[in-house]
C-alpha cells in the first residue's frame, strides 16, 4: 500500500511512501485493519491513510526484533558489520535527502528547505558517527584486590541491552529517530520504533532505505499507530528491554513509571522552556537574528527553543524592538515556496493551544508587541508572537507552549539573570550571548541545563551527549553516552 496526494496545481506532490506496518522485514497490513489519516498541516487536504498498529502487531514487531537478537543473523555480525550497514543507511539517506525533506514539509508542515539544510545533513552525520564506534566498544581491564592471598584479573565486556522499543516524536521525525536508532544499532541491539502519529510518512521511507541497506529482516521494524494503543502496548511488552522516548513530560512520567515497574532500562527526553541570556557587552546587531532564530526555527516546535529571552536591561528595549522587526520579517505559508521561512503547526490542536497561551499571555500581564493571530485560509498557522515583560511567573514564561511564541524579560546582572534562567521545571537547553569569555564560562557553568550553547545555537551535535534535567527527562542520546545508554557492562575476574 502506497500514496500520492492529489495535489492542486503548482504544489509538490506527495513522494510515493509505503503506509504499511513493516515487520519482520514485510509491509503488511494491521492485524485488524485499523489505519489513521494523514493531514497536511499547511492545506487541511488528506495525505493518506496509514496502518495503525495494535497489541498483536506490536508482539509481532517485538518477536522479530527477539529472534534477530537471540541468536538470529544480526546477533552473528561482527560490529564492522554492523558499521558498514549504518554506513550504507546514511548513504541512502544521503541520495534520498530531497525525498525526505518533501516529506517532512507535507507531513510536519515545515518549509522543506529546513530539514534538507539542517535535519537530514545531520542525520547522515549521525548514522556515520555512530557506524564508526560499531567495532570500538571497548571494556576495561581492572586488578581487584587480592582474595585470600591469591591475585585476580578482572576485565569487562560493553553488551547490547536487547530489544529497545523507541518512540518518536513528530517535530524532527527522522532526525530524532537517527538519535535512537544509530547508536542502539551499534552497539548490537535490534529496535521497533513507533513514530508519532502525526508525522510518520519519512520514517516510512526510512524503514525502506534501511530494508534498502540490506539489515537482516526483523532487526528495525517501524510501527506506526496510536500512542495510547502501539505506544503503550509498546512500552509494556515483556520482550522490550529498554524504551526510548521523545515526548512530552506527562507521556514521558507515565513510561517512566512503568519502565521502573518491570525494572527496565529507559531513556526520556520531555522538552524544555530554554532561556537565552544577553549580557550587556553583546551587540546586538550579530545577536537579534541568532535570538529569532532560536524561538522561531521550525516553527517554535523545538523542544530546545529558546523562548525566555532574558536581556541586559540596558538592551531591553531595543531587543524588543529588534525581535518585533524579526518577527514581522517572517513570511508564513506554504512550505514549498521558496520565500517562505515559516510554516504551519503540526495540528488544529497544537494551533490551537499556542492560541490559547497567546491569550493567557495578554491576560496576564505581558505585552505582545508582534503576532499574535492566525492568517486567514486553510492551514493551522499562527503568526510569529513577540512578548515583552510580565515576569518569569506567568503561563507563557514557565509552560513549554511549542510553538513561535517568544517572551522578552529585563535584568540587572548577570547574577539575575541566572537565578530567572534556573527558575524552571525544565533544564533541556540554554544560550548565553557575550563577548566575555570568562562570564560565559561561568554562566554555563552555574545553568541547570544538559547543554549550553554561547554565542550561537544548533542542532546537537553527533559526537556530544545530548539530553536534560529535571522535567526535561532522563538520560542522554548522541556521543558515546549513546551508546552507554544502549549497553550493560559486565564484569568477569579471573583467580590466577
């Protein structure tokens, strides 16, 4: 089963997609039939219909990946075997680029220029940063105390967890599941992955290219569906040996507290409400453009937005008046015209929500200097938003709205600025910009964030642990710390 949307005149067709559950290497149809429609975000126009998994598609998924595990193919290969198959993966995605990119503008609404210069680019880097550790995962070798008189040897082995059963979710859709899947492939262990219901048409082709790169069949199946029904059947089954989730933090709560029921490992990622600090000896010129950039990219449907703008008092006013030009600059529609830099939210329920918080935002106290409406047609649009003052206490301060909505807050020093930085549930992401080295080292130092950006924001990188604090989740995806996060260390001494 595939689809093409019937597209009006002058737009970009859908690229063909299987819409299938792929399992056990085979694209096949739910168990009891069950699909979901498949919306544009910029058009409301139906892109397809998709397989919804359900429990008995998920156990099947799970086996799968079980029998490669436990003693199938896959559990054969040697890790430069393992390397040279994500090698080939990120060739395909490679060739593949301006499919995937098409893909991600229709199904998450974004302007297709986004994910084709910055998502899938490091998606490559991803799948081949993460080939070349396949045959570089090492133990340690130990000398324990002696035992009774006789001397001991230790040393260790670094071991695949087993099956993970990795969730995505559906702003960056194949972005976030290379960060799950090229680490965990790695180190050994197979995957099911269910990708988020509103954006599962590029991890379908993914499933292809990665049936494509000559995988054993049943090492990654993909399994699209419902969150409550394949998600949960998911994280619950018995043969999963660790979850992996991208989300939100009410989701994320709810795995974590099943995944310690039945003592399993889990890694959670829940988003954030990440401040960017301007000290005064910041220019201002080189450093609006970097701010707007870092609420308004995708969106604002970045779990590391940097939507608390904290500014130097002495620099309030023009970086107010800076983000409102910024703002009023941005051209909102279609995602395949070339002049636009901003596209639809993913959802009439996300659009919506962010509407709702724009009003709390007025309601409470802070004023909105730019946006704040929705343009007229179809599509679930939202104007690019700009609030000024109000304090770090209201709504649109202290919730992750998840969209293009920015708040600008003064300070007096560095030391303020701080302590409204750290005055959050979350602790994801943070950004300073100065030209004082030693205040930015100090600052980051002191943020309760997983990472600090200075001077300058971007996707994480390959080679560095990327994750969060407090509500923001646990764990860490990405450098060497994914692979830890996909791997038991065992230990065996020797008596000599």
């Amino acid at each position: 089963m595939s689809t093409t949307e019937t597209s009006p005149p002058g737009a970009v067709p859908l690229p063909r997609v299987p819409t299938q559950l792929f399992i056990g290497g085979e694209w096949r149809d739910a168990a009891d039939g069950a699909t979901f429609a498949v919306i544009s975000p910029s058009t409301e126009r139906h892109l397809a219909d998709v397989a919804a998994a359900g429990e008995t598609d998920v156990d099947a998924a799970v086996r799968a990946a079980r029998a490669q595990f436990d003693g199938g193919e896959w559990s054969r290969l040697t890790g430069a075997e393992r390397g040279r198959l994500l090698f080939k993966l990120a060739d395909l995605v490679e060739r593949d680029i301006d499919v995937l990119a098409a893909l991600e503008a229709h199904d998450v609404g974004r302007p297709a220029f986004e994910p084709r210069m910055v998502d899938l680019p490091h998606v490559v880097d991803v799948f081949r940063h993460f080939g070349g550790w396949a045959d570089k995962i090492e133990g340690r070798w130990i000398t324990p105390q002696p035992f009774f008189g006789s001397l001991r040897q230790a040393y260790t082995i670094r071991e695949p967890l087993g099956v993970v059963g990795a969730i995505t979710a559906w702003n960056a859709p194949t972005m976030i599941a290379s960060w799950k899947l090229g680490p965990a492939l790695a180190a050994g262990n197979a995957v099911v992955l269910k990708p988020a219901e509103d954006a599962s048409l590029s991890t379908l082709h993914l499933a292809t290219l990665i049936e494509e790169a000559g995988f054993p069949a049943g090492v990654v199946n993909v399994i699209p569906g419902l969150g409550d029904v394949a998600g949960a059947a998911l994280v619950r089954h018995a043969g999963i040996d660790k979850v992996s989730f991208t989300g939100s933090p009410e989701v994320g709560r709810e795995i974590g507290v099943q995944a310690a029921r039945d003592f399993r490992r889990v890694t959670l990622e829940l988003g954030g409400k990440s401040p960017q600090i301007v000290l005064g000896d910041a220019d201002l010129g080189a450093v609006i453009p970097g701010l707007a950039m870092g609420f308004l990219a995708n969106q604002g449907e970045v779990c590391a937005a940097g939507t608390r703008i904290l500014v130097a008092r002495e620099h309030y006013d023009g970086v107010v008046a800076g983000l409102a030009e910024a703002a009023r600059g941005i051209r909102v529609g279609d995602p395949f015209d070339p002049t636009t830099t901003m596209g639809a939210l993913i959802n009439a329920k996300q659009r919506d929500r962010v509407i709702d918080y724009i009003a709390k935002g007025q309601a409470e106290g802070s004023e909105l200097v730019a946006g704040g409406g929705q343009p007229e047609g179809a599509g679930f649009f939202v104007e690019p938003t700009v609030f000024a003052g109000g304090g770090n206490q209201t709504s649109i301060a202290q919730n992750e709205i998840f969209g293009p909505v920015g708040l600008v807050l003064p300070f007096d020093d560095p030391d303020e600025a701080l302590a409204i930085a750290n005055d959050t549930r979350y602790g994801l992401a943070a950004y300073v910009w100065t030209r004082d080295v030693s205040e930015a080292h100090r600052l980051a130092s002191k943020i309760r964030a997983g990472g600090v950006w200075i001077n300058g924001g971007a996707p994480p990188d390959a080679r560095l642990p990327w994750g969060g604090l407090k509500t923001s989740g646990v764990g860490r995806e990405l450098g060497f710390a994914g692979i830890e996060a996909n791997t038991e260390e065992k230990t065996v001494t020797i008596t000599l």
